[in-house]
C-alpha cells in the first residue's frame, strides 16, 4: 500500500461512519449494521486476514479508519474468475444482484449463517444465501483509495482473494 498517512484517521471502531473501511485486528473490514427489533446492532465484515468473511459486533477498540475526505472504489479485475450460480461457499465473496454489488459473509461464531451488505455497509435486502439465486459473483478483489474521484497511488489498499 502507497498512501498519504493523512488518508487514515485513529477512531474507536464503533464510533466509525457507517459503511467505512477500517483497519483493526491485524485486517481490513467493512463498518456494518444489522436492523433488529430492538435497533440497529453496529458490526463489522472482516474482508483480510485471519478473520475474513466473518461478521462480528463492532469492537469498541482503536483502528484506522479512512478519512471522509477520502473513499474508496472497490474493482474486480480478471472477470474470468466469476461464477453464475455456482455454490462456492467461500468465506467471502462479492456479488453482482440487478441493483447493486453486495459482500457477503458469515457470522463468526456460526459460518452456516451468511449475511450480505451493500459496499456502503447497509443490510442486503433479506434473501436466502446467494447459491439458490443465479448471479455473478468473484472472490478476488482490490480496494483503491480515491480522492474527489481520482485514484491515490499506484497500488491498492489491499487485495482479497489472491
């Protein structure tokens, strides 16, 4: 990773923007929420490292979040790694729906139980898990940093998948 130490800012990671990238625990992850009865419940989607895939409550602990003056753009490269509707049932994937892409994972203490998010972080619509719904998906994606739409750098964030 190439950027300007003044792309992250130091933020406990429940207090960070939904939708936002962090950086905690020795990996990158998606700030999520689920709606519940009782309100909205604040979690992450680990998409690096050792916990990738699995989705946790929002640990009250320091990380590095990315600056709102920044965002960043999620590309897939090689489109030949995708499947249509196959079950690959890896920890992570991205998927392709008619509306939007969507990262799915799983609940980190039961891996039968997978969840999706839009890329800003927001609950996919509720359906069952995506290998009985015919769709595009890939599990090898970067991350690149932007700012005001231009790219920062010459290298992604960071990789998944490879």
């Amino acid at each position: 990773m190439n950027a300007s130490v003044h792309a992250f800012i130091r933020k406990p990671v429940g207090l960070a923007p939904r939708g936002s990238l962090v950086f905690v625990e020795g990996g990158w992850a998606l700030r999520t929420w689920f709606e519940t009865p009782n309100g909205d419940r604040e979690n992450i989607l680990y998409l690096t490292g050792d916990k990738a895939g699995s989705i946790t409550l929002a640990p009250d602990i320091p990380g590095l979040v990315i600056s709102e003056e920044y965002s960043a753009d999620f590309r897939v490269g090689d489109l030949t790694s995708r499947l249509v509707g196959e079950d690959r049932r890896k920890a992570l994937n991205l998927l392709f729906w008619d509306d939007a892409p969507e990262l799915w994972g799983h609940i980190s203490s039961a891996p039968e139980h997978k969840y999706g998010f839009n890329l800003n972080g927001a609950p996919a619509i509720a359906r069952d898990y995506h290998e009985s719904y015919p769709s595009y998906y890939v599990d090898e994606f970067e991350v690149w940093l932007m700012k005001d739409g231009v790219q920062i750098g010459e290298e992604s964030i960071f990789k998944v998948g490879e």
